[in-house]
C-alpha cells in the first residue's frame, strides 16, 4: 500500500486548487460553519506569516464514486437556496484530484478572504469581502470585514477610493494573479491621483503604509498550508481511523464527524446511503424530538441514545464494528465515543427505520420527568435521555421483556431516578460510564415488578434508589437552594425545569399557550422586576431586597421566576408587582389553575397583590411550593 504523503502548498496553490476543482469537499462533510471573526483571524495569521495548520486529502481514483462538491457557500438566487463555489461546474474536474476529509473550514475561509467567494444575496452572510486596513496601527486590527452593502456605501469598488481609505482588498482579482496585484497596490499608494485634492500623506505614514503592505505581501505568499495526503488506494473505513486520530491528536473532529464518515461509507451502495446529519435534522422535525435533535446542536447525544439502545438489549445484536486497526470488535460497554464508534452500521440502520419511535421516546421522556415538554438547552443532564429511550426500546424490541412492565412503571421509576441524580449533582464528575451502570441497574429494578403490586413496588423501589443514590434533598434543603442567587450549570437547570414546564398558558394571557415549544417566545422572567427590587430597597423592604442583610439573594433566585411571554412580561415590568394581575382581572379563585401551575397559591397570591408589599413572604412561600414538588417528584409514585 502506498505511503501517505504530506507537503506544503501557498495560498495561491490552494486556490489555484480550488478554483481548479482539484479539491473537492465530500458531501458527507458538515457545512461551512466558522464565524466571520474565525475567517478574520486565520486571514490574520496569513499576513502575518503564522502557522495555519493543515489539511487532510484522499486522492480519488478516475472511477470515484465518492460524492464530491465544490467548496462552497450558501447563498439565494431568484429566491431559492443554492451553493456558490470559485468553480461551479462539477464536472470540470484535472485528472487528479482530491477529497477534502478534514480542512474543509480552512479551506473555505482561504476560498472567501483571498479568492473573493462570497454570496450574493445580501441576506446571506459573508456577502462581502476582508480588507487589510493600512491606516490602523494595531497589527491584530489589520484585517477588516465590510458587507457588500458597506462597500458599496463606503465607496470601495477601485483601487482609488480603496488607497484613499487606506483599505485593500485581499482577495486576488487582477488578471495577472498575485503578484501583479499587490505590485499595483505598491505603485497606487505613491500615486497622488487616488487622494483627495491629490494630496499624499506625509512622507511617514506613506512609509509605515508601504511597509504594511509589504509585510502583508510576504506573508501571504510564504504562508503555506501543511497537506497531509491519503493515497487512492485507502478505503473510506480506513479513512475513518485517520479521523479517529486525528480526533485524539487535538484536531476538532467531533465523534458524529467519524460516524457519518463510517455510517456513509458502509452504505455507500446502498439506494439511500445513511447521511447522518441530516437524519438527525429530520429526526428533530417530529413531534416529541423538536429541540433535541439537530446536527447543530449536541449531535453526539442522538448517537449516545442509539448506542444505549443497542447496549440495553439482552438479545443477539450485530456484532460491534472494528475500530481502528484493532485485532478483534471491541465490547460496548458505556456511551463513550469509542463506543459509539462501535457501534454496528446494521444497528444503526434500524434505528434510522425506527425514526418515529425514537422521537416517540424522546417525547416520552420529557413527558416522564416533567409531565410536559422542554428543550435540550433547560435538561440538567440530557444523557438521561439516552437511557430512558433504552429502556423504551428494550421493551419493543427484547423478546426477555415481554410484559414485564409497563410504561406508567417505567415512568414512575425514571422520574424519581431522574430527579435524585438531578438534585444529588452525581453526573457532575463524570456520567458516561455511570448512566450506563444506572441502566443495569433500572432494568433490574424494572425486572422486579412482576409479581408485586403497584404500590408495593413502587415503596420497594424506593428503598432501591435511597441505597442506590444517597442523600436525597429534603424540601428544606431545596427551599434553601431556591432562595438564594440560580445557581449555574445543572443545579441551576434542575431547579428551574418544574417552574418552566408546569405551567402550560401564560400567566396573564391564558390565551396564549407557554407549552414548548411555542410559537410565542417564552423565557423565565422576574416576578418581582429587579428594577422594582432597585428602586424599592429602602426602608422595611432593605432587610428582604438586600442580599447582604437577608442572607438570600431572593431577587435572582428561582423563587422569584416564571415563564412569561415577551408581550406579557413587557405589561408585568410596567406596572408595580401585582398590580399586572389585579388590572388584568385576575383573582385567586377565577384563576386558581392557572396561578397553582405557576407555583403560586392562595398565600403567595395575597402576598404578591396586597395593599402593602410583601415579597418576602411571596419568595418564602412560593420556594417552599417548588421545593415540596421536587422532593416530591424524588419518590416512585403513580
């Protein structure tokens, strides 16, 4: 087998590359996702001559069937979406040419700054173009980004206007190619014709501007970008274990990247080969899995679920695929990214079959946890998710199941496990070995139903997680909790779930639905505005607004959150606590559901409308109401 190879290659190679079709983007690669600060800083590295790293190329054989594409960008024309590359014809391709396996990013952000690919539309990003600005003296300054609209009001289209403002732009339009322009910017600067009143600047500043534009030169023909080639002869699988190191060596190549990598060059000849982001897109448009699902946003969690389903079967499964160039399939044995590397290609095509089920399960798992919906971003710990669609697929597919529970026991069971773990933090140092532990440890629970009634299972199955998962909050301790400043990370989200996702209309305008996801935009505001709580610490209210003297911080704790619409928390913030409900004609006993789901009670409610204010006795109620809810959530029950 012939040896890989790696050789250096300047920026005008790499278009010359590009422009030529040369190389060519997989089209099982992610999309161009680098902010325009990302492109401005590596267009920052290559003027100032700084190592850009590398890129990783499979040489294609004549017959490729690999899917290729140009590298491109999105852009819109006459209303449709499409892909504008250097070069748009596919089919103009050298006899040699080459897949862009890692450096894509890269490649793309050299295409735009110095190639001038950019789209159209001016609804798109990066519809513009970088300049290097001579006039700044801060070197990490002396690249800009201007919008085809700024451009064009700036009046940067030839060279005049552009030596004027001190600003030249890097992508290489002359005909003659990169040297011939730069050479014309060099003899422009020195031309008093593209000045106002054609008058030059003084003989200083021509000079620092001189040697700007010199230093910007030289870096950007003697940077080069290290390309690291694969030869032909390599298959996709081996490919696989490239990005496999190249993943452990520090290069940002996700896991989901590999498996889409695996996934598609198993299935390659299949009629519809598995292109993985994009199921997980569509996975996230079903019901149940909107705002869990999507190739931008924790990807690696649906294949976290996927392997979990296949480690929580009994029954014969495929065997694990190999992994690198190890000698024998590994052992799956937690969702780690090795494992859901090994995953088999056969597993995963029946759950991509089993698409609407997953969504079901993931609906189902909210559903369990929190009686209602929430996103991925308000989840303490998502990988629980993982193992209650496990659960849900071992009961559909594992024959040893059969009838051995039901769902309301799953569900029963879950929720305690879900709320203890939440509220113990014991995923915080470390959950990918240990949920897959929890799942053994569920399904013999589970196991355990058979042959007991309802109630005295679930008794029994508490004692279970009381040894299983120690130190259980009581209410006290969680009203504690609620009382002070939210905390961060998943503490701070366990907290808040029950607030968010208990109530299901808003709070003012029950007309409006709050249950996610919703077509208003809902978010946990402040009952008591902390501008109110600014202006009114003075007084007998110092003692409750002041954290200082209180010993809580009431005004930013979850106490004193609820889910609003943007409409409704604009007439809330307007008005003095309380006031909102009474003008909006809301008592306790016409709106008793409504104010209960939002955690407010008879006594909360008299303390947040009184003559006199009383936040403090509506905080302390009012976390006492969230605490007993949690802790009651904490215990197997119907």
């Amino acid at each position: 087998m012939p040896s890989l190879t790696v050789e250096s290659v300047g920026i005008a190679g790499v278009l010359d590359r590009i422009r030529s079709n040369a190389w060519l983007v997989p089209t099982f690669q992610r999309d161009f996702v680098w902010s325009e600060a990302d492109v401005t800083a590596l267009a920052l590295s290559v003027i100032e001559a700084r190592p850009i790293g590398m890129a990783t190329l499979w040489e294609q054989p004549d017959d490729s069937d690999l899917e290729l594409e140009p590298v491109s960008i999105p852009d819109t024309k006459a209303g449709d979406q499409v892909k504008v590359s250097l070069n748009s014809d596919e089919s103009d391709r050298p006899s040699k040419f080459y897949g862009v396996l890692d450096g894509r990013q890269r490649c793309t952000a050299l295409a735009m700054v110095f190639g001038g690919l950019r789209a159209s539309s001016g609804l798109r990003r990066f519809n513009g173009g970088w300049f290097l600005d001579v006039k700044d003296v801060d070197i990490t300054a002396r690249v800009a980004y201007f919008s085809n609209k700024d451009i064009t009001s700036k009046g940067l289209t030839s060279t005049a206007s552009c030596v004027a403002a001190g600003l030249f732009p890097l992508a290489t339009t002359h005909k003659d190619g990169l040297l011939a322009q730069w050479m014309n910017y060099l003899q422009a600067l020195t031309d008093p014709t593209n000045y106002p009143g054609g008058e030059l600047p003084s003989t200083d500043e021509l000079a620092r501007r001189n040697d700007v534009l010199q230093s910007a030169f030289t870096g950007i023909n003697s940077t080069v970008l290290a390309v690291y080639i694969v030869p032909a002869d390599y298959s996709l699988g081996e490919i696989c274990e490239i990005f496999e190191t190249l993943n452990t060596t520090g290069t940002r190549v996700s896991t989901v990247d590999l498996l889409h990598s695996w996934l598609y060059a198993d299935t390659v000849d299949d009629l519809d080969p598995v292109q993985l982001r994009d199921w997980i897109d569509d996975l996230g448009s079903l019901d149940g899995a909107a705002g869990w699902a999507s190739r931008n946003k924790r990807p690696e969690l649906i294949a976290q679920t996927v392997t979990a389903c296949y480690l929580g079967l009994d029954s014969a499964k495929p065997e694990p695929r190999k992994v690198g160039r190890r000698a024998k399939a590994p052992v799956i044995t937690s969702v780690k990214a090795g494992d859901l590397l090994a995953t088999p290609t056969a597993f995963w095509k029946e759950a991509i079959a089993r698409r609407d089920a997953l969504a079901s399960y993931i609906g189902g798992y909210q559903d369990a946890v929190c009686g209602g919906r929430f996103d991925l971003q308000d989840c303490p710990y998502p990988v629980t998710m993982a193992i209650y669609a496990s659960l849900r697929w071992y009961m559909d597919i594992d024959p040893r199941h059969s009838g051995q529970w039901t769902i309301d026991d799953l569900d029963a069971l879950f929720r305690a496990f879900f709320w203890r773990t939440a509220l113990t933090s014991r995923y915080d140092q470390g959950f990918l070995t240990q949920s897959a532990a929890d799942l053994r440890w569920l399904k013999d629970i589970l196991f355990e139903r058979k042959g007991r009634n309802a109630n005295e299972w679930a008794t029994w199955a508490t004692q279970q997680l009381n040894l299983h998962i120690q130190g259980a909050p009581t209410s006290e301790d969680v009203k504690e909790r609620l009382m002070h400043s939210r905390a961060p990370g998943a503490m701070g989200k366990a907290l808040a779930l029950p607030v968010l996702t208990r109530p299901t209309v808003d709070l003012l305008n029950p007309g409006d639905s709050i249950t996610y996801p919703s077509q208003a935009k809902v978010e946990l505001h402040h009952v008591y505005p902390r501008a109110w709580c600014a202006n009114n610490k003075h007084g007998s209210l110092s003692d409750v607004l002041e954290p200082s003297t209180a010993g809580y911080d009431y005004v930013r704790s979850i106490a004193n959150m609820t889910p609003l619409t943007s409409k409704s928390n604009s007439e809330w913030r307007a008005k003095t606590p309380g006031q909102a409900l009474v003008t909006a004609g809301i008592t306790f006993d016409n709106a008793r559901e409504r104010l209960l789901s939002h955690f407010i009670d008879k006594v909360a409610f008299d303390a947040l409308t009184g003559l006199s204010p009383n936040p403090g006795a509506f905080w302390n109620r009012r976390a006492q109401l969230i605490a007993e809810d949690l802790t009651q959530r904490c215990v197997v029950s119907y």
